[in-house]
C-alpha cells in the first residue's frame, strides 16, 4: 500500500470520529463516505508499468494497440 493510502485512511478514521455518529444507533444503509485522490503512488504505478513493458505480454498488447489506432 503506498505511503498516501495511509494518509487517507487516517483522515477517514479522524473525520468518522470527528463526525460524533454513534454507528450502533444508525443505519448503515444510510451512512456513506466519499473518498478521491489525483494522482497518488504514481511511484507503484511506474513500477508496476516496467515490470509490465519487461514481461511477455506488452508485445502483443501494444501491437494489437497501435493496429487499432492506426485504422482510426
């Protein structure tokens, strides 16, 4: 899990309890939170896209890809 996600999940904690609501005295079903984040862990994105271009399968994916925008 990337350094951000721990940042939110804290905030999330912090805003539930900042919140006063007793969850045992409301209903769940009515009970929500929204929760957004721009480009965090961007660091295990390119990780993950190396180790992607490094494997088998970019090939074919990026032949297939560039034939369809190719036709367009």
């Amino acid at each position: 899990m990337d350094e951000f996600m721990h940042y939110g999940i804290a905030a999330g904690m912090q805003a539930v309890v900042d919140s006063g609501l007793d969850f045992s005295k409301t209903d769940p079903t009515r009970c929500g939170a929204v929760c957004g984040a721009g480009i965090g862990g961007l660091g295990t994105i390119e990780a993950e896209y190396d180790a992607y271009l490094k494997s088998a399968a970019p090939g074919r994916f990026l032949r297939s890809s560039c034939r369809r925008r190719s036709s367009t």
